[in-house]
C-alpha cells in the first residue's frame, strides 16, 4: 500500500467543479456502503452550496486533498454559526481509493488549527454510529459524544451522533 509520502498529495480549496466532486463522492459513498437516498444527495449539495456562496475566510476553511491532481477527500469548517465562538466541521471524506494513506488525519489537523487560529472555542461535528475509522481520528483530535439518539432519514434508520471538541 502506497503511504502519503510515496504520492504527490498537495491541498487546495476551493476550484471550479469542487463543489459537485464533494456532492458526488458522498452521494456515491453513502449510498453504496449505508444506502442513503436522494435527499442525502441533495441536501449535502444543497448546503456545500449554501456554505461556499456565504464563504468568508476569516471563519470558514474548505481544505481539499489532490493526490496526483486527483481529488481525493475533503474537510470543511463552518464558522457561519449563530454562536460566533462555535464552528462546525462538515463534508470530511476521504475517497476509498485514498483510504490508508493518512489524507484524513491531514485535513483534520488543517482544520483544527484552522480553528484555533480563527478563535474559535468549541468544534462540534455530526455524524452518525458505525464510522469507526472517522470516529477513531475524531476522538484522536480530542472530539468528545456529547449526544446521540436514533433517527429516520436519508432513506434510512441511523443513530445519529453529535462529537464536540473544546479548544
């Protein structure tokens, strides 16, 4: 298995199209490994969309990972919260092709520092029970379960799963 210093991975933001790749790759994933419908599609497009159109980049961070100039995963914080001390991390993935190279520990820890720099004082996240590779680097960047409970959407049932982190 190649490692992250074996392939030309370099990071970005925001690019013409990134906005579909994003859209398309958890489309794709999440239906294929949990069976999420349409509306995980378009809500994810709709909101990535949303986010990137009220952009600032003193409180909001788009990190994308390009391994030999293809995309490969994306981390996002939303700092276009009610509370202005609190962000959000959004659309973390990894495309599978590049799982096990380290790309996600990267972009977790771009956009924490990001966040300590920005000012923030708490992190929180959504997710939902069964990623455990996620949950694992979560948990590794000191993200806490502060809450979870069971709900039906995205075509079906999950446990859904709210992680904080204090900074």
């Amino acid at each position: 298995m190649p490692t992250l210093d074996s392939v030309d991975v370099t990071f970005s933001s925001y690019y013409p199209g990134v906005i579909g790749e994003i859209t398309r790759l958890h489309a794709t994933y999440y239906h294929g490994h949990w069976g999420f419908d349409l509306s995980f599609e378009a809500q994810v497009g709709k909101e990535l969309s949303e986010f990137m159109k009220d952009f600032r980049e003193d409180r909001d961070l788009l990190v994308v990972a390009l391994v030999n100039g293809r995309f490969a995963g994306s981390i996002a914080v939303n700092g276009q919260l009610d509370a202005v001390d609190e962000a959000r991390l959004r659309w973390f993935i990894v495309h599978p092709d590049f799982q096990g190279l380290g790309l996600g520990l990267k972009l977790i820890e771009q956009a924490m520092d990001f966040s300590r720099r920005a000012g923030f004082r708490k992190v929180i996240l959504w997710t939902f029970q069964g990623l455990s590779t996620a949950r694992r680097l979560y948990e590794g960047a000191g993200f806490c379960l502060t809450e979870q409970h069971q709900v039906r959407q995205w075509g079906n049932t999950i446990v859904e799963q709210k992680f904080e982190l204090d900074l």
